[in-house]
C-alpha cells in the first residue's frame, strides 16, 4: 500500500465532489513520484514518525503572528482542522503566556458555535450502535456506523476534552501568572454556561474546584476571582455546596481505609497521607468560608430575582424535535430554576457543612470554626449541627470555652435540652481561662447563662462561691469582672444575699470540742463538681471582704460597689459586662493615668533629711561618711 506525502480526511468535507477532487490530486502526486517508469530513488520515503518529529522542531519557531494566523485560518475553513492539534500544543505551562492566551482565545472561538452540537462523550459511535436486525443489509449498518460527520464530532469532543484538561493544568501550576489564572478560569466558566446547552454544567465545574483544592498554589488566589466575579450567582454557589459535599465524602472514606489499615508498610507515606488529608481540609473550609450564605427568607421575597450563571447572556436551549426530549427538558428547566435553587440551598449548605464538620478536623480549624460559627454557620442551617457542638463542648479547657457561644444559641433559639450544661460551665471556671483569648465573650456568656431567674439557689449560690474563690488567684482585672458577675447574681437571686455576710450557726452543746473546731471552717468544697453538694449555701463570701486590702487600687475601690443593699432595684442596676471583660494590667493603668485625683498625699519635713536613715534608728551605727576618706574615694 502506498504511503503518499498527503494525508487525506474524509471528514474535511461532507461534499463529494470535494472529496473526488483531493482523491485525484493524491493519485497524480503519487504516479508522478512512484512511477514505475521513473528511476529507484535514492533515498527512502518519509514516514509519519519523522513528518511529526519534523513539525515538533517546528513548532518553537512559530512567532506570535503565525500563531494568530493558524487561529484565523482554524477558523475560516474546516480545510484548516488539522491547525487545531497544534494550537492545543501552545496551551501549557511551558509555553510563554501570549502564546497561551493567543492559542486559548481562537480555541475558545472555535468551539463556542460547535458546543451544543458537540457529543456527550467522545466515544466512538460504532461502539453504541443498535443491535443489527434481519432487515438491515450490511451496506446499512457500516453507514451508520462509520458515517463521517460522527467521527469527526466524536474526534472533536475528544480534543475539547484535552482543550479542558490542558487549561486546568495551566489554572493549577506555579508558573502560571495571576492575569493568566484569570483568564483560563473565565474561559472555563464559559464553558460551564454554554456546554450544557445553556445550562450549568456542573461535571466541568466539578472538576475545575477538584483541581483548585489539589493544587500546590495558594488557594486565595483562585477564591479572590471567584468571589469577586461567580459567588455572586445563585446556581455557582448551589454547585458549590454539592461540590464540596463529594470531596468532604471522598476524603471520609480515604481517612476510614486509613484507620482501618492493620499493618502500615511505611510511616513517611502515613504521615503524607495525614498532611494531604489536613491540607484538603484546610482548603475546603476556605472555599465553605468565602461562599455567601443562603440568604433568609425575608431576603429572598425581597430579592425575588436571583442572578444565575447558566443563561446570564440571554442564551438558550435549543428546541428539541422529539416531544419526550422537549418535556425531559422542561423538567430539568423547572427543576433548576433559580427559585427552586433558593429553595434547596439552604438544604445543600446544611449537607455541606454537617459533612464537613464530620472530618477530624486540624486544631487550628477546628478553633477557627469555633469562633465563627455562631454567626456565619448555625443561623442558616436547616439542621443543626447539635453532635459537633456537643462534643466540642465536652473537651474541656479552651474548645469548649470557644463552643460555649454556639451551644448556647441551639438552646435559646432552637430549644436544644442539655442536661449537663451548668455541670460542663461550671468546670470551665479555671484561673486560666481569665487570660485566655477568647475570655471576653466567654465571660458575657457566662452572665447571660446565669440571667435568669428560674435558676435554683444553690445553683446560683454554687457560681458565686466558686467566683469568689477565684478572685483570690487570678490578675486584678479577673477581680474586677468576678467582682460585677457577683454583683449581678446577687441582685437577680435575691435568696442568696446571705451570703454577704453570714454568722455561723451555733450549736447549743457548748462543751463539745468538735464544734468550737468547725467555727472558722468553710463549708464550701471547691473540688466537688455536684453542684447540689459544693454546700455553698451555708457558706460566705469572705473571699470578696478580702479583695477590699487588694493591693490594685482599682480593685479595693470596687469592692465598695457590694455595700448596698442589692435587693432594693431602686438604687442599684446591673452591671455590663462587657465593660470588665477584656480588662489587663494596660487597661488597669490606662485608667489609673486619666484618674482625676483631688487629695494627694504629699510627704513634708520640717528639716531636710541629710541620711537615708537617722542615728537613733540603728543605736550603734554609723551612716556619714568621714571626711579624710572621702578625698580617698
């Protein structure tokens, strides 16, 4: 068989007359070269291996230019296709970046027309050919399955498919410039709106976030564009949420193989495993983080129209012949129209993050959370996520500090029973957590916790006492707001006054040597955790009659605030907390700087002192220097 220097597609054209017309041109190039009549050449014919080797030496002499010049030409005629393989060689990270953004800008304009006549996949169509019948001649069938126009559609599908996979090999790599990053993504969003027939196609947006979270570049960088450019749209953050949804799967059950593996093989590739595992969650709660939360029902009638990705241009399907495709349609169409979605996304946020929430979180995520999700999370989802509060909760020390604000929300507004919720606060009063962080907002939720008035004495007297204790050990500025959370519990628990100042109980058997023993004991226990058997009732706050020889100035002069009488609501009022909270030494001096003081003790003599100390302070000793030898010093 000859191997002539022309390659012929049948695909080129679908016109016959076209296709005779190169058959023959072929033919008289091939007798004019390999006559019989003509000399044996000298040399052996050109195979395809050294044709291909020849255009990839080539191929890095092309200027910007000729480049520009393949795209017009790809996109004047279909007799120029096979510039389109070669266009898809410039779009790498290897290339430089107008050759990149020149090659993806007349391949972009070159399979915008051609997307909705595109296959699904670009499998072969013999290979989903119908069964042959007895009716069908073979003549028949190798028409059906080798007609043209479907082969060359199917060899389309499969480059835009490598057209896909190339720009988001240039989107993920370190080489790639920020303006460059910008510009594939937004080609990629094109394709996303347009591919689907108008509609959002999710399995390439799927795939463009699969590679942001595996990638080694700074995440931000991408979700800078997306929030300032797609988050806007409804049906992007919709897709979103379910996007993060499977990866937040795929990495549970990649953690459950992991844990479940009984003899581990090497260590250094568990430790990776574990890094990988923390860096995709890291960045999947960027991605949860930046993403606008569902708006609230309020919003949503006030905003009825909802901006969507998907047809934003005005662009629409094409109608469909078949009438059982045209009702599939319209129901896809109702399906997810931007009302519905508005509807669901409340839904798929909830999915989202209960998923998330799931995953063995890093400590610095896991506090991160903590911090914001009172706010940004809890009021928007449908189901509360009541297991991960709880257990946060129940860790103790700084975690639970932190899932205090959000527990505490599920029970105020969400009527979520916690039995052992005063049991767990009442641990968490510790010297520490008055220098913590977060101690601000912990101590206003501890006052508002202990608002009302329904709460028993002992409770309240268990609190109190506890403080008390704690004023003893913690700075001055622990002082002051122990010194207000007392003063608040007392005006509203009027049943614990007694404990201002209570004379202890004498027995009537005076000669028993065990009483007179227990006179100056405190009843109160400090390490009981029962809270009905710290027996704070039949103690007294001796503790806050200490503070008044406080050695911070500022903490004896509140004390004071104590003498009245907090019973009569009249003359006192509660005290804001959050006035005291975030307190320190610097705010204590602060203070202390801008006092106005009227009365300052001066120090006067009637003679000025020659000595640090006078003679008759220390009977024989000396304080002045001899005369003869100081010269000598």
């Amino acid at each position: 068989m000859y191997q002539g220097p022309y390659i012929i597609r049948w695909f080129v054209s679908a016109n016959t007359t076209s296709c005779l017309f190169l058959l023959c041109l072929s033919l008289l190039n091939s007798s004019s070269s390999s006559s019989p009549l003509s000399p044996p050449r000298s040399r052996a014919q050109p195979t395809m291996a050294s044709i291909l080797s020849k255009k990839q030496k080539t191929k890095e002499k092309y200027t910007l230019k000729e480049l520009k010049s393949l795209g017009c030409d790809l996109l004047s005629s279909r007799a120029h296709i096979n510039n389109l393989p070669l266009l898809l060689s410039f779009v790498s990270p290897d290339s430089p970046p107008q050759f990149v953004v020149e090659s993806l800008l007349s391949l972009q304009s070159f399979f915008t027309p051609l997307l909705s006549q595109l296959p699904s996949t670009s499998s072969h169509p013999s290979s989903t050919k119908r069964p042959r019948s007895e009716d069908d001649s073979p003549k028949t069938n190798t028409a059906v399955a080798d007609d043209p126009e479907d082969i060359f559609k199917a060899w389309l599908r499969s480059k835009f498919d490598e057209f896909v996979k190339l720009l988001l090999d240039v989107l993920v790599s370190e080489q790639s410039e920020d303006t460059l990053r910008d510009i594939v993504l937004g080609t990629l969003m094109e394709f996303v709106k347009l591919l689907n027939a108008g509609r959002f196609h999710s399995s390439i947006y799927h795939r463009v976030l699969n590679a942001i979270i595996h990638s080694a570049v700074d995440i931000d960088v991408f979700l800078d564009i997306l929030t300032s450019k797609y988050f806007k749209y409804i049906d992007v953050r919709y897709f979103t949420y379910i996007s993060m949804e499977k990866f937040v799967k795929t990495l549970e059950a990649s953690s459950v193989v992991s844990a479940d593996r009984t003899v581990v093989e090497n260590s250094e590739a568990e430790n990776d495993l574990k890094e990988s595992l923390e860096l995709s969650v890291r960045k999947i709660y960027q991605v949860l983080s930046r993403v606008p939360p569902p708006e609230t029902p309020g919003k949503q009638a006030e905003n009825s129209k909802h901006e969507m990705w998907s047809g934003s241009d005005g662009s629409s399907s094409e109608k469909p012949t078949d009438k059982k495709k045209k009702k599939n349609k319209d129901q896809d169409s109702n399906l997810l129209s931007p009302t519905t979605i508005a509807k669901r996304m409340k839904l798929k946020f909830t999915k989202a993050w209960i998923s998330f929430l799931r995953l063995p979180l890093p400590l610095d995520v896991y506090k991160e959370v903590l911090a914001s999700i009172d706010k940004t999370v809890i009021p928007h989802l449908s189901n509360p996520a009541i297991d991960f509060l709880t257990k946060s909760y129940d860790i103790g020390g700084v975690v639970s500090v932190m899932a205090l604000s959000s527990l505490f929300i599920l029970m105020t507004k969400h009527g979520l029973e916690y039995p052992n919720f005063y049991v767990k606060l009442y641990a968490l009063l510790v010297p520490s957590v008055f220098v913590a962080k977060h101690r601000s907002r912990f101590l206003q939720l501890l006052d508002a916790c202990l608002k009302s008035a329904l709460l028993p004495a002992y409770l309240a007297a268990a609190f109190a006492k506890k403080l008390s204790r704690l004023s003893l050990s913690v700075p001055p500025s622990g002082s002051l707001v122990i010194t207000a959370l007392i003063n608040n519990l007392m005006r509203r628990h009027p049943t614990i006054n007694h404990l201002v100042h209570q004379e202890p109980v004498d027995n009537d058997d005076e000669a028993n040597p065990k009483t007179s023993k227990k006179l100056g004991i405190d009843s109160f226990n400090n390490q009981e955790s029962d809270l009905k058997k710290t027996g704070a009732m039949r103690s007294s706050l001796w503790e806050i009659d200490t503070l008044r020889h406080h050695y911070c100035p500022p903490v004896s002069r509140f004390v004071s605030s104590l003498e009245t009488d907090l019973t009569i609501r009249a003359k006192t009022t509660e005290m804001k907390i959050e006035d005291f909270s975030s307190g320190s030494y610097a705010t204590i001096f602060g203070d202390e700087i801008r006092r106005r003081v009227k009365q300052v003790p001066l120090a006067f003599y009637k003679v000025v002192p020659t000595s640090l100390f006078e003679d008759s302070d220390f009977p024989g000793w000396t304080f002045t220097v001899p005369q003869e030898e100081e010269g000598k010093c």
